[in-house]
C-alpha cells in the first residue's frame, strides 16, 4: 500500500469498517497519520476513536481521544467523549477531571450552557459513585 496516499488509507479503513476489521481500520488509519500534517491528524485520530467508540472499545477509544487533543487541544468534543470512555472505562478520577476540563472549555459557551449543567451533574454523581466504590 502507498502510504503517501492519505485519501487511499482514509478510503481502506472505511471499507475495513464495513467488514469489521479492527486490525485492518487500525493499520489504516495508522498509515494516513504517518502520511498527514499535524493539524489533520487529529481528524483521523478523531475517527479512529468514533470506530473504537462505536465498537465499544473503551481503552483503544480514550487513547484516541487523547491522540486527538495532543494534535487540537481546543476540541471540546474530543474531551467529552475522552470523559464519557474513561467512565465507561470504570476510571472514574480520570473521566471526572476530563469532565471538567471540558467544563471549563465550554463554561463561556452560552450555546452550551444545557450541556454544561448535564455536565455538572455527571460529575456530581461520578464522584459519589467514586466514594462510594472506595467504602465498598
């Protein structure tokens, strides 16, 4: 496979989506990072965790999702759903601290502020879940 051929691997990992290959999406994917400038990569990373996410692949999904902010830390969607696999991931200190990350990403957002109130609230009831689990 040419691996200079960003469009090439983009295309490959879809049609390894539709056959369910995780190895195959991920070498893909893998092969058109390689071949992209910084500021795109975190579109494919990005896409790699929504396959991952959608396969619920909690680990492989947040490992993504922090590929995708180590390349565009202001994606506030990134954050969210980092939050939402690191919960369903039962690491629940981390998602909360991803939680308010996102919070403070958005707190000025006033087209957010429903999301940012649902938000508040999760973390509230990841953290009495969190010490909860500690006195079990």
């Amino acid at each position: 496979m040419d691996s200079t051929n960003v469009q090439y691997c983009l295309n490959l990992a879809h049609v390894f989506e539709k056959v369910d290959s995780v190895k195959g999406v991920e070498e893909a994917y893998e092969k058109a990072i390689q071949a992209m400038q910084p500021i795109a990569i975190s579109y494919i990373y990005n896409n790699l965790a929504a396959f991952y996410f959608t396969k619920r692949l909690w680990k492989k999904a947040s490992e993504a999702y922090q590929h995708v902010l180590e390349f565009n830390p202001e994606n506030k969607a990134a954050l969210r759903y980092l939050a939402i696999t690191l919960e369903e991931s039962h690491d629940l200190r981390s998602s909360i601290q991803a939680y308010e990350k996102y919070l403070l990403k958005i707190e000025v957002d006033t087209a957010k502020f429903s999301d940012y109130q649902i938000i508040k609230k999760e973390i509230e009831r990841l953290k009495q879940e969190r010490r909860k689990s500690k006195v079990q």
